[in-house]
C-alpha cells in the first residue's frame, strides 16, 4: 500500500514538474501576458494603478533621477514618484497616469510612462530596496503594455546607477 502511494506521488511530482517547464518554456519564448490595471493591484497593492480613462497606447518607459530640488517639475512630468516616506521607498501614483495624459519629460516623446525616482545618483547607487521597488514597478508597466526591455530607457542616472544591473532584471 505504501509502495503505490510513493508511486502515485511521484507520477504526479512528475506531471507537475513536466506542466510547470512547458509553462515557463511558453513564457521565456513569447512576450509577457498583457494585465490589465486591476491584475497589477492584485499583485502590487501598494500601488494605485487605476484611471480615470481607457489605458493609451503606451511603447516606451523613461526613468528620471529627481532631487529634493527638482521635486516639483519631477511631480509634473512623471507618471509614477517613487520617493521615500518614513525611510522607505513608497511608489505614487500621479494625476498624468490616472488620466492617461501624455508629458514632454523627454526628447517630445509622448508615448512614454515616466517614472521619477528621487535621489542624487551621481556618487550614491540606489537602495537594494529601492532598486527593488523600481524594477518591479517597471516589469509590471511592461507587462501591462507589453513594452519591451528595449524600450525601456534611462534619462541621465547618474554615475552610480547601476545600469546594467537594472537591465538585466527588466522583462525581454
């Protein structure tokens, strides 16, 4: 009795195993699943993800360093803040994203989310938590539009930013 249900467990260890690498398989292969705003509040609730209007047809994303100095136009320009509140990095979510309103932050390129991220990058890299924070705000925006790591750009980080790093942990 014992033997066949050892053997039972590990037929279905073995079918699981079997579904799960032709999952990721499918997954690695094909662009990411497009989410819609809600599955992004499922996953990340600390985030407000909701707007007002239809989502626009966003194809890039755009990070943009900001200091205590240039908070205001960094409020102004970004789509997403992600600041820090009692010592730890909050991500807020602004008037442009909730109305799907499109800034100048760069170059005149309208299609871009603009994500500012406070802090002086030129000789101080990010937090691991607040590198976290962006990279996983990131990925979700990418999947939600089905923007490429490509497409995904840097404006002026800074010396320290860790650019490769933060590269290599965007979706394809």
């Amino acid at each position: 009795m014992a033997g066949s249900r050892t053997v039972k467990v590990l037929v279905a260890l073995a079918m699981a195993m079997a579904i799960g690498t032709l999952a990721l398989k499918l997954f690695e292969n094909g662009s990411p699943l497009p989410m819609t705003p809600a599955d992004l509040a499922a996953l990340s609730p600390d985030v407000d993800f909701k707007t007002t209007v239809p989502l626009k047809e966003w194809t890039n994303i755009v990070v943009l360093p900001f200091t205590d100095s240039s908070a205001a136009r960094a409020a102004k320009s970004a789509h997403f803040i992600l600041d820090t509140r009692n010592g730890k990095p909050v991500v807020r979510t602004t008037d442009l994203w909730r109305q799907q309103f499109a800034t100048l932050a760069v170059d005149g390129d309208f299609a871009s989310i603009t994500i500012g991220v406070k802090g002086d990058f030129s000789k101080t890299p990010p937090t691991p938590v607040q590198m976290d924070k962006l990279v996983k705000l990131v990925c979700m925006l990418q999947q939600l539009r089905n923007i490429p790591r490509q497409n995904v750009t840097l404006h002026e980080p800074g010396a320290a930013f860790p650019r490769e790093t933060f590269g290599a942990k965007l979706l394809r």
